[in-house]
C-alpha cells in the first residue's frame, strides 16, 4: 500500500528482440517473473527475468502451427499455455519447467483462424472462438480437452473470448458490432444477453479484477465502460 501511494514512474527497463515478424500478444505467467509471447513467425518465446533490469529468453515452442499465432492463455496456476493460431488450431503446453515444454494435445474444430483462447478462473474450462462465427467451449480434465459445447450467435468473426474473472460465465466480441454473454444451465449453453451500442467491430473486452465492470473498445473510436446492476 506504501508502495502505491508513494509517487512512481513507469521506465522502459528492456527491449526484447528475436520475434521474425510481428509480435500479436504478450502474457505474464501468474507463476513467477515468465513472460510468453507469440506472432506471425509462428513461434512461443518463453521469456524471464535474470538480473536487475536484464530479460532473457528461456526457450521457444516452435513447429507446431502452420501460420501466425494470434493469442495465448496461460491456465490460472501457470501449469498450462494455450495458443490459439490461423491455421485453425489451438495447441496446449505443459510447462515441465521454465525451460521445459511439453505438448500435450491440438484442439481442432474450427473451420478457420482461430482469434483467441481464454480458461476460465477454475482452470477446468477452456474457451476459443474463431473467424468462423463460432465459439467452442472445452472441458479440461487430467489433460484430455473434450469439446461440451459450440455455440453460435455472432453474424461475423469472433474475435476475442473472456471468462468472468469469478463465475462460469463466458464473452465474446465480434466483427458484428455486438458482445455476448454466454451461460450455462444443465450443460446446455447459450446467450443469455447480447450487449449493443458499438458501431463498428468490438476488438477487446476487459474485466476489472471484481467483475463488475467490462470495459470494450472498438473500430468506431469509442471505449464503454458496462456496469453490472441488479433490478
């Protein structure tokens, strides 16, 4: 608490390089000082601290995807990376250690690029949705990864999914202008609201750490700030 009141700068510290071409998507691991990042080079490069101010690059996941891998999940104890790709796949690692990583399964499904992976706060549900107009809904156990659920909604490409930071409840933003939230009753899912007043793509969604506040910014210049009320 100190530390936050105090006053206090922010100062560019490292430059990572080695990424070929673009950079798409950066995640901090929750475990440790380990950061992922991905992009159109097709590779994972696993990077960490080492020094006061010195970053170095652990190791790179690679060979895996045919084309550039848009974003990546890490699962809410650090265990597990997911990353969602263009070739319409999204592969799942086990870290093993921060150098050692193990590939323990490819989701397939989707007829095109896959736009984002997001597990949920439990770790036992992994979400991605896709150019396809599809969300698909995965239930992980002891590292198998079944699809429960495939829902549709959007008109045109989703291109993010979010989990509510504390309740099974998932998010999806769209190409169509909408974000939807989606709910499950008795294993069937489906949207139980759809949120509207952008007037052009939904590009990102963002929870505060209690849930109830999403913010969403879109293609139409504007940022809303959605409050959750209880009638």
């Amino acid at each position: 608490l100190k530390e936050m009141e105090a006053d206090w700068t922010l100062k560019n510290v490292c430059i990572l390089t080695g990424h070929s071409d673009r950079v798409w998507n950066v995640s901090w691991c929750p475990v440790g000082n380990l950061l992922a990042s991905c992009g159109g080079d097709k590779d994972i490069r696993l990077w960490t601290k080492s020094g006061d101010d010195t970053w170095i690059l652990q190791t790179t996941l690679q060979g895996v995807h045919q084309r550039t891998i848009r974003r990546i999940s890490w699962s809410p104890d650090g265990a597990y990376l997911a990353a969602a790709s263009f070739d319409s796949t999204v592969s799942v690692w086990k870290r093993k250690s921060d150098t050692d990583y193990e590939q323990i399964g490819t989701l397939e499904g989707h007829e095109n690029e896959v736009k984002s992976v997001a597990w949920d706060s439990s770790g036992s549900l992994l979400a991605t949705c896709s150019r396809d107009k599809s969300v698909w809904i995965w239930e992980v156990e002891d590292e198998d990864f079944e699809c429960i659920a495939v829902v549709h909604g959007h008109t045109q490409d989703v291109k993010q999914v979010l989990w509510h930071p504390s309740k099974e409840v998932l998010f999806s933003c769209s190409y169509d202008d909408s974000i939807k939230i989606w709910k499950d009753e008795d294993d069937d899912w489906y949207c139980d609201q759809t949120l509207t007043g952008h007037k052009s793509t939904v590009w990102e969604i963002a929870f505060t750490p209690s849930g109830n506040r999403l913010a969403s910014c879109s293609d139409d210049n504007t940022i809303k700030i959605w409050e959750r009320r209880f009638n």
